[in-house]
C-alpha cells in the first residue's frame, strides 16, 4: 500500500515540476507560479474527483443486487476474498468488451465492466458450445 502511494506522490510531484517548468521558460517567475497553482489544482482535482469523472464520461450506470445479481454477487464474493471494502458496481453501456476500475484507494473503489463484459449478469448463462461457429445462432442454443 505505501508502494503505491509514494509513486502516486512521485508522479504528481513530477508533474507539477513540469508545470513549474515549463512556465518559468514561458513566463519566468510569475509564469511558474501561476503554471505550479494550475498544476496543483489539477492534481487536487484528478486525485479527488477522478472516479467521478470516469463514471461521467462513460455514462456507467449503478448495478444493485435486484437489478443484477450475477454480477453483484461476484464483485462481493471477490471483495470479501480480497478483505477490501464492498465497492459500489457500475456497468458501461458499450459494444466493446471491457472492465477495469477506478478509485483512490479501497474504500473509494468502483469496479466497471462495460456490459459485453457483464453478460453473465445471471447464474443460467452459459458460454456457447465450442463447436458453434457463433453464439447468436438459434441452432447453436443449449
């Protein structure tokens, strides 16, 4: 845990320096400190509000046990193996199979598979016969 804070401390320290920098070349020292309080804010904010920002810009959409089960239940079951918080479970409305999360730490994690992803939203769903050449096929039902 202090492993990922100290490279989290790095890298906004390394941007900020970069701010300051570039600031100072463009407009000496005024410019650094006006470049170094822009930097701050926008580490204050990516560091506070990035899962927010994430959710926005997905549109992603709270999963609750009575709207999805399967895959409430997984993230919960994963959650208590792990001895991390119960995170609140988002779903992405996109073709593109993905997941990932986001999150400061634990207690502020939110766990998002976009919804190809989340298919397996209930304990019936099975993965289509290996011999079927595609798994919307009506000959290929199980």
């Amino acid at each position: 845990m202090f492993g990922n804070w100290l490279k989290t401390a790095i890298l906004m320290a390394g941007i900020l320096a970069l701010f300051a920098a570039v600031g100072g070349a463009i407009g000496g020292a005024q410019g650094m400190l006006i470049a170094f309080l822009l930097g701050a804010g926008m580490n204050f904010f990516a560091y506070w509000f990035s899962d927010k920002m994430v959710l926005r810009m997905y549109n992603a959409q709270e999963v609750d046990e009575a709207s999805s089960p399967y895959l409430y239940n997984m993230v919960k079951e994963l959650a208590q193996r792990a001895q991390i918080p119960m995170p609140r479970v988002y779903i992405i409305d996109e073709a593109q199979p993905n997941a990932f999360a986001t999150g400061r730490n634990p207690d502020h994690a939110t766990p998002m598979p976009s919804l190809p992803a989340a298919i397996p939203t209930t304990p019936r769903w099975r993965p289509p016969p290996a011999s079927c050449a595609c798994s919307r096929r009506a000959s290929c039902a199980a």
